[in-house]
C-alpha cells in the first residue's frame, strides 16, 4: 500500500446516533466522530474529501424514513476529493481528483440493477459514506472529476447527476427541437435535467411553488414556466407553448418528482406518444393514469437513480458542454453540517447544499480554470 507521511492515523466523520427516546418527535442525531483510517484492501484507494453534497434521503435517515437506518455509519452520498493513498503503490490514480459513484449494484444493465442496490450513506453501506475527512472506497468506483469542476461543484454532481440523466436522456429520450417540462424546478436533479436538457437542445419550461424559483430557472435558459399552486396551471403552460412560435405547442416529454396527478394535468398538452418520467413522489405516492392517457399512447416511466455506465456516460456529457452543477449554499467544515440539514428541511435551497470539507492546491486549480 502507498502512503505518504502527512496522512494523519484518525479522521473526523459525521455519523448517525439514535435519536433520545425522550424527544417528542423522531430525529435522529448526527454526531462528528474520530475514525481511525483504514489499512486499504486489494482494489482500495483512499479519497482525501475537499467537498461533500446533502441530498434529501440525509434528512430522511434522521427522520426515521428508512427502516433500517445504520446507527453508527457514515452520513453522505455524494464526494469528491483526491486520490492520496492506494494498496498499489503504482496505482495511476494516485493524485487523482475524483468523485464517487454513489450507489452500489448496478453496472451497466440498460432497464434496472444486476444485483441488490444501494446508495452510500448511513442505511446499506453504514462504513462507506462521504461526510468524512476520508473514504476508503475500490479504485473502480471513483471516476475522474472533470476538469473545469472543483470539488464543491464535483460534489454537487453524482447523485443529482445520474438520476437526471437518467431521467431526462435515456428514460424520457429529450433531444433537440423537443418540448420538454421539469417539475419543482430549485431541487438538485430538477435542476441538473434542465441543464442536459438545454445542452441538448431542448426547449425547457418548469413548475414551482416559487416565483423566484422560476425566475431563476429562466436566467439559466428555461424557456418559462408556471406555479404549481395555481388551479389552472397547465392552461398557463399551454398558453406558454402557444406563444413559442418555432415549437409545436405540445410537450415531447415531462420530468416529474412529484407523482400524483402529473399524467392527468398535462394529458392534454403532452403529444401522442408523450412520456412522463416519474422519478420522485413528493406530492403524493400515488400516479393517476386514466383510459384518456392510454388513448393518446402516452407512456408513464418509473425512474430511480441509474447505473454506473449511466454516471459515465453522463459525466462525459458534462464535461463536453462544461455544465456546472448550481451550488445553492456551501458551508464550511463538517462542524457546519446542522446548518445544511436545516436548509434542507426548510426547502430554502435552489441547487446543491455542501460541505467544503478540506481545500487544498488542487481545487484552487481546478477553480481558476471555470
């Protein structure tokens, strides 16, 4: 194993604690912990952490929202850092800037995970997860940060990135020329499928509860979009899509994280043929599809994360078209994450919340470069 001499024998980690059962209400506890680092295995590296990225199922770890939340293990789904240790003493990562895959069990099957699948983080993987100083994780499942990205924002991209892009591109098939609709436009995959969207060469509206929000969503290309609070809220879209004189007044497809009555309200502007990716239920559990939908060979997809290929494939995209992943609220050190659930839970943020967690020459490169 490779080492160098300013590798420290402990790190520090925010873990999972179970929650006081004096508590009036369940939330469990994230407490920052001193781990010792790890001899690695055969296959291992060891990432230095600059930058770690809050997703929602954070929060839902500390409000009981999974039934067997690992208590003890390590908060995160998605890092980026440097490669500064490998049981290979001539690993040709070593130095490498990279993030992690942030999932486990599904390589490269088109339709759905080869095997058991899991995402990094305090549930299926309790050791392996990214709020931490360190992560020792196999050498095949980090991949190199594209080079116009720091850490912050490499870390904004795992997670948010496969599930948009498998979404948008491979689930819903958006490409030039095509109308498109993201719905609750300010979260971080809503937000990274409007940036492939757009780098496609789509026409790209969105819906949210906010003005800002869709305001916002506008000053990074979207073409308008609506409040979903409004009743009549697909007549405004439809008026909107009258109003583009180049396009064909109908929607190609929809990117939903809602579920509920999404099929039914925009059956009517949705072309024959239309697709509605559903890869989220956070209006209701439930997705109505009546006979009017089938009659329109309208198609409703389920779509949850994607594969390691799809992550691959993905970031080569990024990379191309140069799109930086918006970065809502960045805190500084794991000291500060209380502050980043907190902003989660509030639903304050527009793009990622994250954690810078060491900087170091090489992000300070990599951020002159943007």
């Amino acid at each position: 194993m490779a080492t160098t001499p300013k590798l420290p024998n402990q790190y520090k980690a925010l873990t999972v604690k179970k929650s006081p059962s004096q508590r009036d209400s369940l939330y469990h506890d994230a407490i920052l912990e001193n781990k010792p680092v790890p001899t690695l295995k055969k296959g291992e590296v060891l990432v230095r952490i600059g930058a770690a990225a809050f997703n929602h199922r954070d929060v839902w770890i500390r409000q009981g929202q999974y039934p067997r939340v690992a208590f003890g293990g390590v908060f995160g789904s998605d890092g980026a850092g440097t490669v500064v240790a490998a049981y290979d003493t001539n690993d040709p990562l070593l130095n490498t800037r990279v993030f992690l895959t942030p999932s486990r069990g599904w390589e490269t099957h088109p339709d759905a995970p080869e095997s058991k699948f899991g995402i990094l983080g305090g549930v299926v993987f309790p050791t392996l997860g990214t709020f931490a100083e360190y992560v020792a994780v196999e050498r095949d499942q980090v991949i190199p940060s594209p080079q116009h990205l720091d850490d912050i924002h490499a870390s904004a991209w795992p997670l948010g990135g496969v599930t948009a892009w498998r979404a948008a591109i491979v689930n819903g098939l958006v490409s030039a020329g095509h109308n498109v609709l993201i719905t609750g436009i300010g979260g971080g995959v809503a937000l990274i499928a409007l940036q492939l969207c757009i780098a496609k060469g789509a026409s790209v509206y969105v819906t949210s509860g906010s003005r800002e929000k869709i305001l916002k969503a506008v000053s990074l290309g979207a073409k308008g979009g609506v409040n979903y609070k409004d009743k009549d809220w697909p007549a405004q879209l439809a008026a909107l899509l009258a109003k583009d004189k180049n396009g064909s007044g109908e929607l190609d497809a929809v990117i939903d994280s809602g579920g509920g009555e999404i099929a039914v309200q925009t059956g009517k502007i949705l072309k024959e043929g239309g697709r509605v990716v559903c890869y989220g239920m956070t209006a209701n559990p439930k997705i109505s599809f009546t006979m009017r939908e089938v009659l329109k060979n309208q198609r409703l997809i389920g779509s949850t994360m994607g594969s390691h290929q799809d992550l691959i494939d993905a970031t080569d995209f990024l990379a191309e078209h140069r799109i930086v992943p918006v970065v809502s609220h960045v805190f500084d050190g794991l000291e500060s994450a209380e502050q980043g659930f907190e902003v989660m839970k509030r639903g304050d943020q527009f793009g990622k919340i994250v954690l810078k967690i060491r900087a170091d020459d090489s992000v300070e490169h990599a951020k002159s470069k943007l």
